[in-house]
C-alpha cells in the first residue's frame, strides 16, 4: 500500500508546477522527508507521517484517502515484520537444539572414551610386574611371565621390574619385599 501512495504522491508532483523544494515549504515538509515518501519510505513516527500525508492530501488536493493506506501498510508492514520475526525465533530455536544436541553428542563421546581408558587403565593394573630371573612369587603363586598388580599389597618373593601405568620403572634385586599399589593425588 505505501507504494501506492509513493505513486499517487509521484504523479501529482509531475503534473505540479512546483518543484520539491517549493512543495516543501508550502507543506512545512522537509525537502528530504519528501524524498523519502517519493521512494515509498514510510519509516518513522506514525503520528508525523499522518500529519505529513494530511497536508500532502490538501495541498495536491488527493481524493483517495492517505491516511487510510498508510493505516493499511503499516497493517502489511507490521505482519510481515511479525512474519520475519517469527521465522527468526523459530531459526534462532533450531540453531539452540542443535548447539545442545551437538554438545550433548560430544560430552557422551568424552565420557565414553573417559570410560573407556579407566577401563583398559584396571584391565591393564597400575603396575606391571616383570621376573628378572625365570619366575618369581606373588602371594605365593608362581609367576613365569609379567603380570598385572591392582590396588592392593602384595608379598613378592624374587628381583623383578616394577613398572607404572605413567612409565617409571623400578628394578628391584631383593628376595623378599612388600609392594603397595594405591591412588596417590
């Protein structure tokens, strides 16, 4: 509708004498507020664009209604900014899920492969018990090959190299001693 008015107002200046800038000081109409009703640029306070179609209407002396198509465009304008806005909450809304989704999705792959490395943390011991010579005792059960110790103490009867999970190694050459795997912070 505001072209509408944007044509009405273009063809009467054509058929005007007057240019712009007497129009506009016959009206009290800034020459570039003019302008801008010219290009169908009907922004801005109501209650000035209503004042400025009025004097517009009687200067020209324009029988359709102005202010009832400027009434009508600002009912056209208002639903389709109420339209773009409403697409953008709706967007805006997607976009949110989306971001939880996406962390979500990425907090469980880290607790999984959290899981996942404590599990082959147990499953491997947090020590590593080698024989030096061809066996050595643990608790008194024989050992040939290296095995894994757990939280715990234990009674080891033979050398042996004693390695952690962080990669130190310790090389022990006495027939008897106590080792004691545990968290340390």
């Amino acid at each position: 509708m505001w072209s509408k008015i944007s044509n009405i107002l273009k063809e009467r200046m054509e058929t005007s004498k007057d240019s712009l800038l007497q129009i506009s000081i016959k009206t009290g109409i800034d020459k570039f507020t003019l302008e801008r009703y010219l290009r169908g640029d009907f922004s801005g306070p109501g209650i000035y664009i209503k004042h400025h179609l009025k004097k517009l209407e009687e200067y020209f002396q324009i029988k359709e209604d102005l202010l009832e198509l400027y009434e009508q465009g600002l009912t056209e304008e208002t639903a389709l900014e109420e339209e773009t806005h409403k697409k953008f909450r709706t967007n805006h809304r997607i976009g949110i899920r989306i971001f939880f989704y996406l962390l979500l999705f990425f907090a469980i792959l880290i607790l999984i492969y959290s899981y996942l490395m404590f599990s082959n943390i147990l499953k491997t011991g947090l020590v590593t018990l080698t024989p030096l010579n061809e066996r050595v005792i643990v608790d008194g059960k024989y050992y040939e090959n290296t095995i894994n110790l757990g939280i715990g103490e234990y009674l080891v009867e033979g050398p042996a190299i004693l390695k952690t999970t962080d990669g130190s190694s310790k090389k022990i050459l006495m027939k008897k001693y106590m080792v004691v795997v545990r968290w340390v912070k």
